[in-house]
C-alpha cells in the first residue's frame, strides 16, 4: 500500500531501510567473524581438539594431490593394518570448501597457509550461517525478524562452541548449509519457483557432503510437507517445493562416495520416499477433483480408496519385511540412539563414550541458548498469528531439534538456530508491538490510526529514529520491505495483521518493556562474549591454567607429538586409545592403530584388551599389531581429568564386548571404580595402570593422584615388557616402546638364584636381578 | 708444525685400519679376536691342539688368566674382541673390570662365547650358564657316571669318563663328515629347559647316564638328573646369532683327550683317536660363525611386466617377489641352496603362503596375486633352521582398492538399466515438445 502511494518521502524511507538493513547485516557478519577470533588472541592460530585435525589433514592432502587423488586415497597410516578409504568414507564439503578457498586466495597472490585457512573457514562460514538466518527469518516472518535473528544467531555460544577459530569440523560449513537449505525451501514454498527448487537441491547436496546431519534436513522437510497436505495446505507451490528435491536431492546425494547407495537404501532416507508418494497421490485427487463434478469425485473417491488401501497394505508389508529382516532394522546406530535414547548406552558401548552423543544437561542448555529458551515460546505463539506454511516449518523445526538436543548433546547445535529464529520473531513482534503503542500515543494523537498507509510510514521513521538510539539491539529495519514481502506472498494474513496493528499498549508499560526487552538482550550479548572468550575458545591441545604464581601454559600434547615425529621411524607405529589417533597422524605423521573415526569395533575392542591386560598379554597384542610405542595421557599429576584413567572403564566395556575374559567387574571395587589402596588385583595389574603411574611416586614421595583425589594403590612397581621412552613436562603424555623379546631365555632362574644367595655375595645376586631383558 | 702432527695422526689411522677390517661385522662375520680366560696358564701348553687348530684358522687368541686385573673386554664402548673363551670352570670372580653382566652383555651384542665347567664348576660359571639357559647339576661335586657306555681303559675306573656318541643330527653345527669315534666326556653334566627352543644339545649323554658324586653312596633316591635328560655340550644361539657353547668338562678340550684311543664298552670298535678333535673343532667353526650363517639381501617386488618397485599395490595386481639368500662359507658368501623358504603376503595373518623357487646362485623368487582384500600388508620371509642363523625379513606395502575409475564402465548385465534411463530420457524430451508446442 505504501508502494502505492508514490510519494517522495516513501520511496527515500524504502531505500533508507534496505540500505540499512545491508549495513546491519555486514556488521552482523563482521561480529559473526570478530567473536570468534577470541581463541587466536588468547591462544594462537591452532587447529583445535581431536576431528578438526584429521580434516586439516586431508585438506593438506587436498591441496598436494588434488581432488581426484583425494577422492582416491586409501590411507595406510590409519587404521593398521586395516587401513582406511579416506575418499569414500568422508564427507568431503569442509575439505573442498576450505581446499577451494585455498585455490582462490592463491591464485589471487594471497599466499595463506593452509592451516590459517582452516583455522578461518568456521568463523567465515558463520558469518554465512547468520545471513542465511537472516534470509530464512525474513521468509517466515519479514526482515525485522530477520536481522534480530541473524544478530542472535552470529552469538549464540551454542554455535560459537562450533565455530571458533581453528574448529574446524563438519559442523562449521554445515550449519550453514542446513539454514541456506531452509532458506531455500521456504522461498521455493513462498513463491512456487522452480528455479528456488533447483537451487534447494544443490544446497541439500552441499550439506549432504558436508555432514551426517542431512537426514536431519530430509526427514523435517517430508514432515512438514506432510503436515502442510494433513492440514490441508497443498498447494502447487509445494509440490515444486518437495518434489524436485526429492529426485534431484537423492540423486546428488547419491554421488557423495561416503553416502553413495545409503541414501536410498537406508531408514534415514525412508520418510522422504513415502511423503513423495503421498504429495503425488494428493497432487492427483486435486487435479481429478479439478476436472470431475462433486458427485463423480466422490464416486472416484471410494474407488481409489479401496484400492489403494490394498495396494498400499501390500507395498507396506513388503516394505517392512524387507526392513526388519536387516539385525538394525537399516537404521544406523547413531541415528538409532536418536529415536530410542537409551540404545547407545545399551548396545553400541562407543557411541555411548563419546561424551557429546551423552543426552545434555539442563545447565548445558541456559549455557549454550541463554535467554533464547525464554524468547522461544513467544516465538513459537508469534508463528501462530498467523499461522503460513513458512511459520508452521519454523515451528516443525524448534520442535524437532529440541527432541534432538535433548538426545544427544552435539545436536544443541542443531536447535540453536531454530532457537534463534523464533527469539528473533518473538523480540521483532514484541518490538513492533511496542514501538507502536509509543508511536501512537506520541504521534497517533493528531492523525487517524485507520490510515494505514500513512501508518506505516511512520512506523519505519519512527523504528529508524528508535534504531539511532539502541546501538545493541539493531534489529529494526523497514516495515515496508517486509510489507511487500507480506503482500506478495500471505495476502490473507495482512488482515489480520492491519487488525492487529489496532491493539494499542499504554505508553508507560511499552517504554518499559522495550527497556527491558533490551537489557535481555543486553545481558544475552554480554553471556555470549564471556562464553565466547572464556569458555569455548580452548583449542584443547595446549591448555591454561591460573593459579595465584600467574597464567600456566600445558603444551604437553605438542610437546609429545613432537617427540614421536623427531625420534621414531616413519613407518613406526603408535597406539594409543583411539581419541589421539587422529591427532597423531596429523601431528607426528606417525601411522595409528585406532582413530576417532571408530568404524572398526572390533579394532578399537583389541587396544581397549591390551589396555585392560596385564603386561605379558598387552605385550603379546601390540607386538602382534606391530606396534612399536605405546602412548597414554596421564592427568594425575597437574589434575587434568580426561585423562585414560578417566576413560579407562571404557576401554574396559568396549574391549569385553568383544573378547569375553574382560570382564568389568574385575575392576571395579564393591561396583566402584578406584585407584587406591581398595583397586582390585586386575586393576593394579592392568597394562594401563602400570602405564600410567609407572614412576610416579618418584614425584612427591606418596603418589597422589590430582585428579581421583587420592593416593595410588601400588606404587613401586618395574615394567618388564615396556619401557618408559619419554614423558612430558608436566607429565600430561608419556610414551612407551615395546622391549624386543629377551635376547637368550635363562634356566630355571629360580633354583640358581637360590643357590647364588646363599653361596655368593648380596651384590651379584643384586646386579643379576637388574637385567633380565635385552 | 700442523703437517707432520697431521702425518702422524694419518699413521696412527693407517695402522687402526687394519685392525677395523677384520673385525667382526655383518659383511664377514667370521670373528677373528678371541680373548681365552684360562685358570692357569699351564692350560695353554694342556689344551695346545685346540689352541692351534683355532689359530691355524686365522684367530688371534689372547690368553689371560682369569683373575688376571688387566681384563677389559670393552674399550670406549668398543669390544676389542669377537669372541670369548672361558676355560676356567674354578674362578668364582674375573680379574680386571669383567663380570657375569659384563659376559652377558658381551654376548648380548652379538659375540659368541665358549664356556667350559668342569666338577666344583664355580658358581659364576653355573651363573653364565644359567642365564644362557643351562642348569648344571646342583650338587657341586656331581659328575656324569655311566656303567655302560663308559671309556674302555687299562685300569677299571669309576665309569666317569664316558665315551659319548649320541650327537645333535645337523651337518651344519657338526660339519658334513660323520664323526665315526665317540666322544670323551670327563665332566659334569647338565639339563636344558625343554620349553627353551634356543639352546640344543649337541652332545646328549646315553640312557644309562646318571649323575652323583661317584666318591659318595648312591643314596635310595633317584639322582636329579639321569638318562637323556643329561646334555653333554650344548649350544645356545641367541635371538641376535651370538653362539654360545657349554660343556660340562674342561678335559675333553684337553691334547690328552684329543689324543686317546676309544673304546666303547660292551663295543668291539676300537679307535686310534677319540672324536674328540673333530667335534670341538667342528663345532668351535660353528660357534666362531664360520658356518651355518646367512644373511638375505636384496628383498624386490615389482609388479608383473614392470621393473619398478611400486609404493603401493591394487588389490588383484599380480606381482613377482624375490630375495637373496647367501650362505658364509667362512671366507667368502656363496648362495645358499634350500627348497624351503617360504614368503608370506602378511596381515594380522598370511594371505598368501608361497614356497621360493631357487636359481641355485642365491635367488629365490616367486610370483602371486595380491589378495582380493585391501589393508597394509608386509612381505614376510622367517626361515628359522637348525643350525642356520634365523632369518626374519619384513617389509611393508600397502595394498589399495580400486580407484573410483578403475571400475568396469559399462557391464553387459546393466545393459537394460541403461537403456530403460535413455529411452526415460527421451521419453521425456518428446512429451516436453508434445506438451509444450501442441497448442
């Protein structure tokens, strides 16, 4: 309507506001950026934890060798003797992203590492990940939502938890891919484009390269689609929305080696096949209700009905044969773990140790969402009025991935953005709520509220003044865009909406309310900066501590790794439990028995057995595995808690459910798990323990440990089957090499000892004890 | 002044040179030095044929006595000897800076040793044998009595000199001449761990053997050792090729023993000249590596129809594996002929167990399929003979699967899925025209 009125000043405002609303969305992503760079400052311009390496590592490898070597590579330093298909057991999205901004930057004489590019690609990819919010949010609810979302999402510590500098893992692309996916499917929704639909298509084929998390994006697509037929939303738009992303997106998801045949033969992919079917059936009875009379249609009804039931009984129950006859039932493990909660923990011991597929805790979620989890019921009321099929898919997703969240910890990421856009409806609505109320009582008192045109106009002036003043709320932008967008697109709900624009608030509770409404947001910038700078931003590899004596720097881990590429062979081989794998085949280039890519159970179950074995046996395993050292990470001493005695009893379980003589009770007192003077004989006599506390007495006299709080069971004992080659500064990593077996074999040792204590002189028998291998 | 200081140092290194070439090392492992510990050094003049059999092989021989201070078997962390030789069954402690460790160590580095005890054996000697797997009879005044196959000699004696023929059957420990005389044995005897599967007996006593002290009464019990279980002599060759012979008699190395006639009791056979100077001979040229030590060279793999060895192998390649095989022969390396050494294609367990075919002048070669599995997998050659050093070669390569083109492009039995997609495909261009201009 405004648009209508050609007036001057309308036109400025409209222009004023788009350009404004780019400059706020360029701040946004520079804040995206900036936050996250807390990590470099504090630490330095490192790959951080465990995954991001072994993806520094195949870039690396990308940007030597090439894509069609990359996707070739069989990699032997993993996995040994195994090996491990690198380029069809990969999602490549992140390597190829980062290896491809790599070409560019060179090509363009910008000569960054590879690794300063890795370190970056997450907080540029966040700064996608907010305007792709921003796009998504205007599509559900206009810009002003938009831009409040975005803003929120480039801080949301959930995210940022993901995404510093130097985390460089799947999920740092792929969150971006998924909202840009949603994007697109709501615009191909809102406008029936097909060219949006084929755009959707190749998004969805990103995220399918960059993330297990695409079944995510396939299943809630077919959900919604279905809710929108069952609520009797069908329209043609979608149809084009759903139906070319079915086909296009299996088919390219399909050329991703790592997804390859899986995504039309696995559960995960199930739900999108049948809602294709159904939106093809309904696409039918609409078109026959078109073109037959009332009476007929209803004659063609109970025909295709009985029919199709039959048909439909016999699809399902060949359907569900097939399924049930796989033992999972064709659903992966992980993605069983997501429907029954308890499956991990009582079948699949490995996805259960892995402390971020553990279900969060409700602390976890007011630390990663903040006052989100407040915004977001508001959020959700404010997509019911009206309700438009792009608002149901936002309320479809913030409950989904809130079961998720729920399930699994790592998948908070997944809600975060959802939580974002609904706090971002919420705050725009509450906003817009008000500074009407203040607008009309403070202008409306001399013109007539019913002018609507007049109306909005001075809403956007007056949301421009009210921007000037609120520099940390941003948010507000023009109502006329969103207006026209509004128009286009929910003809219907812009009556409500003028209705809606009547409800007036008394000026007082308004200002107080913005005010207010700002200092939550306030407070939530000032949350986001402190988890952003405090507690997300550890790379994990080098670690800090204060105590009163200043700032103590833990650089154990490089320190080790060092150690091993420096003084070992090339083709050495190190074992360890399987989260330092991929770091040390990055770091030290020295090949790995076991990795964080835990594909082999069975291999993982054969370290955690040498682990829970006693030194002979231990030694007859790795020595069979060739390895040559043996490194374990010990936090007893400076009180580091993941340390291996901490993830010992893992070791244990995953290591029995493979080889039946390890048994966990065998290391647990009365059903607890100790250390001291009370540990079973097993325990104290496992390769682990002795490994880890070998000479630690020699510390401070008595062998306390800082992390169990409490002194060690045994504490002078000699390794005859290993040997300690190096230990870190402060005690963090030490490193064992397997003794070559015994150059002679001795007699029966026992009787001449015998003889020799009481023939010969104290000393020789002594010496003689000393060397009993070679 | 720099060039004469710098002459002299050239001289020094010229006449050090010598010395380091014919030192023991991979290349020629023959030993050439040989410290001998004697208790007494009239030994020397006793024990000569032995001496100069060694000697007239081309050993040079450094006797000391046992306590002798000046003993030092390391210089610089050098050893300055190959081998060591101890005739002195009564020293409880070496002169000089040597010990049991130092022995032990001497061994462990790859020197052989020769150690003879005799009765009232010390307990240093009973140590070093100990630790090389060896138990001499506890009792220290034991020796080996046996009242059937004893010495024939002028006066009856107590049986204690035993003509002992059973030998360990290897003509690589033994040389390839049957020693046809019995061997004197004056000594006490001693009993190996059967679970021990690096010490051998080269000399066993016979069935009726026991072993007491012949001044004392047999008491009611059965004596420790009896039978067969008794070695004579035995050899010990350690994980690193180091040889160690144990006797358990000083005498048999003496010209006495070496020059008396033999007669086995209740045996007609009478002869010249015990076995004696055969047997220690033949085994002293085992010990001292101058036979029954290989060494494998050259380990090449290539792909069939190609050269070069390859980084890596494609699961289903064919390829052809060789390795060099030679034989010291105590002067030179010659080949080493065997129809038995086998080649493994090894991960986690054999993929492929393949036997070497030989071209008689050393090589062995063969050629297979690599296995239809992909992992890194090692060619793997352990030829563990008697008498023979074992060999233990490894080496790795990794094996690839298929690259994503390397796959067949168009399978005949797929041929109805490729023509069901392109007569879809052009099924849907027609209805596109059809429907688009059919207006």
């Amino acid at each position: 309507m405004a648009t209508q009125e050609t007036s001057q000043s309308a036109t400025f405002c409209h222009a004023f506001g788009n350009v404004l609303s780019f400059a706020v969305l360029l701040l946004i992503g520079v804040m995206a950026f900036s936050i996250r760079l807390f990590s470099v400052i504090k630490y330095e311009s490192v790959i951080h934890e465990f995954d991001p390496y072994f993806n520094y590592r195949v870039t690396q490898f990308l940007t030597k060798s090439g894509v069609y070597d990359f996707w070739n590579w069989f990699d032997d330093r993993t996995w040994y003797p195994l090996g491990r298909v690198i380029g069809g057991t990969v999602y490549p999205g992140l390597t190829l992203t980062a290896g491809t901004l790599w070409r560019i930057l060179n090509s363009m004489n910008i000569p960054l590492s590879v690794e300063t590019v890795c370190v970056f690609t997450a907080p540029v990819f966040s700064a996608f990940a907010s305007w792709a919010t921003y796009l998504l949010t205007k599509e559900i609810k206009g810009a002003g939502a938009g831009l409040t979302a975005a803003a929120l999402l480039a801080m949301v510590p959930s995210y940022i938890s993901r995404s510093v500098a130097g985390s460089y893992d799947n999920e740092a692309v792929a969150i971006f891919a998924l909202i840009f996916t949603f994007y697109l499917y709501i615009k191909t929704l809102n406008t029936g484009s097909l060219f949006y639909a084929t755009l959707n298509a190749i998004a969805y084929f990103y995220m399918v390269c960059s993330w297990g998390g695409y079944t995510f994006i396939i299943n809630l697509i077919p959900m919604h689609v279905l809710l929108c037929i069952v609520t009797g939303r069908y329209s043609p738009r979608l149809y084009i929305a759903y139906a070319p992303l079915v086909v296009l997106g299996t088919l390219l998801a399909a050329l991703v080696p790592v997804v390859g045949f899986n995504a039309v033969m696995t559960s995960e992919h199930f739900a999108s096949f049948l809602v294709f079917i159904i939106i093809h059936v309904v696409a039918l009875v609409y078109y026959i209700k078109g073109i037959l009379s009332p009476q007929m249609f209803k004659v063609a009804v109970t025909l295709v009905v009985s029919v199709g039931m039959v048909v439909c009984f016999a699809v399902l129950a060949v359907l569900i044969a097939l399924v049930a006859s796989s033992p999972t039932k064709g659903w992966s493990g992980r993605s069983l773990s997501l429907l029954d909660p308890t499956y991990a923990s009582k079948y699949i011991p490995i996805i259960a140790s892995v402390s971020e597929h553990q279900p969060p805790t409700w602390p976890s979620y007011f630390m990663d969402i903040n006052v989100l989890a407040f915004l977001v019921p508001a959020g959700i009321i404010a997509c019911f009025l009206p309700l438009s099929d792009a608002s149901s898919f936002a309320v479809l997703y913030i409950v989904t991935s809130v079961y998720f969240s729920g399930v699994m910890v790592r998948l908070m990421l997944v809600l975060a953005p959802a939580a974002c856009i609904m706090s971002g409806i919420a705050l725009s609505e509450a906003f817009d709520v008000f500074t009407r109320s203040i607008k009309f009582h403070l202008v409306g008192a001399t013109q007539s509220p019913q002018d609507n045109a007049g109306d909005t106009t001075k809403v956007t002036q007056n949301d421009v003044k009210h921007e000037k003043s609120e520099v940390t709320i941003k948010e507000r932008s023009s109502r006329k865009s969103k207006k026209k967008d509004k128009e286009n697109i929910e003809r219907p709900s812009l009556v409500s909406r003028v209705e809606k624009r009547l409800l007036v608030l008394p000026l007082e509770t308004s200002v107080i309310a913005v005010f207010l409404l700002v200092l939550l947001g306030a407070f939530y910038v000032v949350h986001c900066v402190w988890a952003a700078a405090e507690a997300y931003s550890a790379p994990s590899i080098v670690l800090t501590s204060r105590s009163h004596d200043g700032l103590h720097v833990f650089d154990d881990f490089r320190e080790a790794y060092a150690w091993l590429s420096h003084n070992t062979e090339v083709d050495d081989k190190v074992a360890s439990w399987w989260d330092y794998g991929y770091q040390t085949t990055a770091m030290a280039n020295r090949t790995v028995i076991v990795d964080n890519n835990t594909w082999n159970n069975t291999h993982i179950a054969t370290v955690g057995t040498a682990m829970s074995s006693p030194e002979k046996a231990a030694w007859d395993i790795f020595n069979s595995l060739d390895v040559k050292y043996v490194l374990v990470v010990f936090g007893g001493f400076v009180g580091y808690p993941s340390d291996d005695i901490n993830k010992f009893l893992w070791m244990v379980r995953i290591g029995g459910g493979v080889f039946p003589h390890i048994k966990e009770p065998d290391y647990l007192r009365d059903g607890q798990y100790r250390i001291d003077s009370q540990a079973t004989p097993t325990m104290l006599n496992c390769l682990m323990y002795k490994l880890s506390y070998f000479r630690f007495v020699e510390t401070d006299g008595r062998g306390f440990d800082r992390v169990r709080n409490t002194e060690i069971g045994k504490k002078h004992f000699k390794l005859t089957h290993f040997e300690e080659v190096f230990t870190t500064h402060h005690w963090m990593v030490r490193i064992y090499k397997l003794k070559s077996p015994r150059n002679r074999i001795r007699g029966k040792t026992k009787k001449s000892k015998l003889k020799s204590g009481t023939s010969i002189s104290s000393k020789r028998s002594g010496t003689r004890k000393k060397n009993p291998w070679q | 002044m720099a060039a004469p200081k710098f002459a002299f140092l050239l001289l020094k290194l010229i006449s050090v040179l010598p010395l380091l070439v014919t030192s023991f090392s991979a290349d020629r492992p023959t030993d050439r030095r040989i410290l001998v510990l004697l208790d007494d050094l009239s030994l020397k003049s006793s024990h000569s044929l032995f001496f100069s059999s060694l000697k007239s092989r081309g050993f040079d021989l450094d006797f000391k006595r046992a306590d002798d201070p000046s003993i030092a078997v390391k210089r610089y962390g050098q050893y300055m000897y190959d081998g060591l030789i101890l005739l002195s069954p009564s020293t409880d402690r070496f002169g000089g800076s040597l010990d049991m460790e130092g022995v032990l160590d001497f061994v462990d580095s790859g020197h052989d040793l020769i150690v003879a005890a005799d009765a009232n054996a010390s307990d240093l000697i009973r140590n070093i044998a100990a630790e090389c797997g060896v138990d001499f009879d506890e009792d220290p005044s034991a020796v080996v009595v046996d009242h059937s196959s004893y010495a024939v000699s002028e006066t009856e004696g107590d049986h204690t000199l035993i003509a002992a023929d059973d030998f360990i059957q290897s003509d690589v420990i033994l040389g390839n001449k049957k020693i046809e005389a019995p061997v004197l044995f004056k000594g006490i005897g001693h009993s190996l761990n059967p679970g021990n599967s690096m010490v051998l007996k080269a000399l066993s006593a016979s069935s009726s053997s026991y072993s007491t002290n012949p001044s004392s009464k047999l008491s009611s019990q059965p004596p420790s050792l009896y039978g067969t279980a008794i070695s004579l002599v035995s050899v010990v060759q350690a994980r690193n090729a180091a040889r160690i012979m144990i006797s358990g008699s000083l005498d048999m190395f003496s010209n006495r023993l070496f020059r008396a006639g033999v007669q086995k009791s209740g045996s007609l056979n009478k002869y010249e000249k015990s076995g004696n100077e055969q047997f220690i001979t033949e085994l002293s040229k085992w010990i001292f590596h101058e036979r029954g030590h290989l060494k494998a060279a050259n380990l090449r793999h290539n792909k069939v129809g190609e050269s070069e060895e390859p980084l890596m192998y494609r699961i289903n390649d064919d390829l052809e594996f060789s390795v060099e095989i030679f034989e010291w022969s105590g002067s030179s390396w010659v080949p080493h002929v065997s129809k038995d050494v086998q080649v493994q294609f090894y991960m986690m367990s054999p993929y492929v167990l393949k036997t070497l075919s030989t071209n008689e002048k050393g090589l062995y070669h063969t050629s297979f399929k690599v296995p239809d599995v992909y992992g890194v997998f090692q060619f793997k050659v352990e030829y563990q003979k008697l008498g023979y050093t074992s060999l233990s070669l490894s080496k790795q390569i990794p094996v690839r699967p298929f690259k994503h083109n390397e796959y067949e492009r168009f399978i005949t039995t797929a041929f109805p899925y490729y023509g069901a997609s392109f007569s879809m495909m052009a099924g849907f261009f027609i209805f596109s025209g059809v429907y688009l201009y059919n207006k």
